[in-house]
C-alpha cells in the first residue's frame, strides 16, 4: 500500500494566512490515519498467510490418512507414527537451520546464511507467519518421501532422513529458486536465469519433485517389499487395507491445497496497476484456486477411465492418486496460466502418471504410494507445463519488477522459460541424489535402513511398536469367536417352475 503524504506548508496555502498550527494539525491526523491503514495492511496479509499455513499443516493429516489406508493394516500405526514425526522433527530442524538455509538473505545463490533459530525475526520482509507457513511445505516434501519407503523401513532412518531433508536438503533447493537472491529464483531480477528466472510457484520442482526423487533413491536402495514380485517376476498387488482413509486423505489434501497454490502469494492486498478497484492480488489468488481445481478434476476424470480401459475396473484409489498427481503439476504455474490450460495440465499429469507406473513395473520398482511417480513425474510435468503455458500478462503481475521477461513457450514468449525449468528439473534431480541417495546407501551400509524379513512378515505394528492398530482376527479357528458372523457363499441358481 503506498504511503500518503501531507505537508503542513502546502495545506497553509490553501487555507489562508495565520493556519499554520491548524494545518500541521491536520496533516498529524491525517499522518496517523495512513499509519492505521499501513497497519491493517500488514495484519490482513500476515492472517491470510497464517490462515494458508494452518491449511498447508492440515494436509499433515491427510498424508496421514492417505498412508494408512494405502498400507497393510500389520503396519497402520508404524506410516501414522512416521507422519507425525515428519512434523515434529521438521519443526525443530527447520526453526535451527532450514529456514535460514532458504530464506537467510543477504547470502549468496546457493544458501542463505542468516536467521538461523530465527534470530533477527521479524523484520521488515519476514515476520513469524513467514517461518510457519515454510515449515509446513518443508514437512510435505518429508511426508512425500515417507509414502515411498513404507512397510519396510527401520524407525530411526525416518528420524535420521527427515532431519536431513528438512534441515538441510530442502531448504537448500527453495534458496535456489525461491529466495530474493537465489541463483535461479525469478525474483532475483538482478540476476535472471536465461533472463527468465525459475517460475516455480508452489513448488512442483521445489517441494514435490525434492520428495519424489528422494522417496525413489529410498526405495530402490531398500528394494521391493517382500511379495510385491514373485520369483518369475511378476507384479502382484498389496492392496493397502481401507479406501475408506484413502478417500479422507485425499479429500483433506484437497483441502489444504487451497492454502499450498493460493497461499503461495503471501498476501491477498496488493493491486495491479490498470486493474481498477475490483482487481488486485485478490483476483489472482481466486483465479490460483480455480486452475488448481480444474487440474486436479481433470487428472482424476482421465486416470477413472484410463485406469477402466487398462483393467477393466472403476478404481477408487487410482482416481484418488490421479486427483493428486493433477494437483502436484498444477502447483508450479497454477498463478501464471489461464484456466482452460489448466485442464491441459491435469490431463497429461494423469497420463504422466500411468505411464510412471506401468514402467515402474516393468523395473520392479515398489512404492506403495505410487509417491515417487506422482510427485516426481507428476511434478516434472508440471515444471514442463509452466515453460509452455506461461501467459504473459500474469507473469508481469505475480512477479514484477522485470518487465519484458519470457514466458510461455506456447504463449508466444519464446524459449527462454523453458530452458529454465529443464535445468531446474536437472538440478533438482541431481541435487537430491547426490544428497538423499548417498543418505539411503549410507543408512543401508550400516543396516539401519530395512527391517528384518521377519519383521516385516509379522508387520512392524505388532514387532516395532507394541501391537495392531486394529483389533481384529485371523481366519484360523482357533481366533474366530464364537459369535463371529460367517461368510456366506452363494446359492446355487434354482430352476423356476411355471404352472398354467
């Protein structure tokens, strides 16, 4: 909001001789009434940030859900445990070094090196909403990685890797292309990649493909679960035991992605210049929700009959991994893309993800969440979308201060955009390979990274952690109850006999 000025000389010629007094009166008043204004300004974006925050963390419980119903119920309260450890070592990690790692400017283009357990907070471009708000994608891109190595994992490599992808990893890449003085970031406009900068919005790069790749160097080191391939080869499915919380998880995912797209611009007050009274930062965040919307409708309707053409099944968790990989390519340019591109996004993320997971198939590649697919692949093709959708007039409003910068390839803005996002999704790549695949071996050379055939056999519920989440029974007599209700089989078809 610009500041209004009042000069106490300039007001005393307008009212006359001798009003000197009154005129600095005045412009007082009208000094204070600015500074009132200035101040709501300020609380109305620092409560639209922590309200996105609260719906960012709220996903914490949809990954929650979404696991444990992915799961085999043997392993329920080991994936919940994992999901609330992810926040709560990503909280502590985060607030020592993971936020002054990605936002610790004045720094160089690869770290930031300030606000360390936030020192020197608030000032004058970060305040604490700021910390909340990043410690809530920091432990997103922890719970992608936890999807992907499930059932089969040692507890303490939970703690030991999200420890090191939350303090450290990851704040590393959001520096890169988020941060004022990131080597890639597009809002460094001292010093633009390919002139363009990285537009990464919400992160398909920096948050989903982060978890995504790191999920898949975990769980090719680890290997499949143990009957996930028999001896020929050949895929046999582990269906985890409820869609009941898969459809919850997915349905609060959902929800808090409305903080993790429209959120991402920070604030809700800001203006346009040309745009008139009806049209500002608010505008942009509405149209935000609504491509994030449209992708995901899109990816789900396309992965319900695909998935139908393939096998020949209407299957309610591939419609649900379908909605989320939509949501995961829409998020790097759900703020600079037209709606209808948005539909193009979310039916070619569904595609990307079929195709993810039929290949990872065929390579004996075991993630019980499809995570490294979905975040991974889905997030590459978002990256991808962004260079070639791009419009013109929203990258000028939602990252100014450079005008005449590229955009979308298919837009007409040339190919300077997309060169960006190819090296972004190479860096990314090499990145966290270097960092989380060398983690994984390590943990697998010291044997702290897989559990015991016999435990994971027996489940780590009842090994690890003390007993089942459920309380149920086996089918061998000596567990039924007496009163347990019996499966029925039905009759055989009977021959109706017609009289006259």
């Amino acid at each position: 909001m610009a500041s209004l000025d009042c000069s106490a000389e300039q007001l005393a010629q307008l009212l006359g001789p001798n009003t000197t007094a009154a005129a600095a009166f005045i412009c007082n008043k009208f000094s204070d009434v600015n500074n009132k204004f200035t101040d709501t300004n300020y609380a109305v974006d620092n409560t639209y940030l922590l309200f996105s925050a609260y719906l960012v963390f709220a996903m914490q419980l949809g990954f929650a859900m979404l696991c444990a119903g992915s799961v085999r119920a043997k392993n329920t309260m080991n994936i919940m445990l994992t999901n609330v450890l992810d926040a709560a070592t990503g909280g502590l990690f985060y607030y020592l070094f993971g936020f002054a790692f990605a936002f610790g400017s004045p720094s160089n283009g690869f770290i930031g090196k300030h606000f360390f357990a936030l020192k020197s907070i608030p000032t004058q471009l970060f305040d604490y909403s700021n910390f909340i708000y990043q410690w809530a994608f920091a432990i997103a891109a922890a719970g992608i990685t936890s999807g992907s190595i499930a059932e089969r994992t040692q507890f303490v490599a939970y703690l030991i890797y999200s420890s090191f992808l939350t303090g450290f990893v990851y704040p590393v890449v959001s520096h890169w292309f988020w941060a004022a003085d990131g080597w890639a970031s597009a809002a460094n406009t001292g010093n633009l990649l390919f002139r363009s900068g990285v537009i990464d919005f919400a992160g398909s790069g920096v948050v989903h493909m982060v978890g995504g790749i790191a999920g898949l160097w975990g769980a090719l080191i680890e290997g499949p679960r143990i009957g996930r391939f028999d001896h020929s080869g050949r895929s046999l499915t582990l269906r985890g035991h409820s869609s009941t919380l898969v459809v919850l998880g997915t349905f609060l995912l959902w929800f808090g992605w409305y903080g993790f797209n429209p959120g991402s611009f920070l604030k809700i007050s800001g203006t346009y210049a040309g745009g008139g009274n009806y049209y500002g930062t608010w505008s942009a965040v509405g149209r935000t929700a609504v491509t994030t919307t449209l992708a995901g409708c899109t990816a789900a309707l396309t992965t319900l009959f695909g998935k139908r053409f393939l096998s020949g099944h209407w299957n309610v968790t591939d419609v649900c991994n379908g909605l989320l990989g939509g949501f995961a390519a829409i998020t790097g340019g759900c703020s600079v893309v037209e709606p209808w591109a948005a539909i193009i996004c979310g039916f070619v993320a569904a595609v990307v993800l079929i195709s993810c997971n039929r290949l990872a198939e065929k390579l004996k590649f075991d993630d019980p969440l499809e995570a490294a697919q979905l975040h991974g692949g889905c997030g590459a093709w978002g990256i991808i979308f962004t260079g070639l959708f791009a419009k013109e007039e929203y990258v000028n409003q939602v990252y100014p201060g450079k005008p005449g910068r590229p955009y979308g390839l298919f837009m007409g803005g040339g190919g300077r955009l997309l060169a960006a996002h190819v090296i972004q999704i190479l860096v990314i790549t090499g990145w966290v390979s270097a960092t989380m695949g060398t983690l994984f071996y390590i943990l697998h050379k010291l044997k702290l990274l897989r559990i015991s055939p016999e435990d994971e056999m027996a489940g780590m519920d009842l090994t690890r952690h003390g007993g089942f989440a459920y309380i149920y029974h086996d089918d061998d007599e000596s567990n039924k109850h007496p009163y347990e209700l019996r499966k029925i089989e039905p009759a055989a078809p009977s021959t109706i006999i017609t009289t006259n």
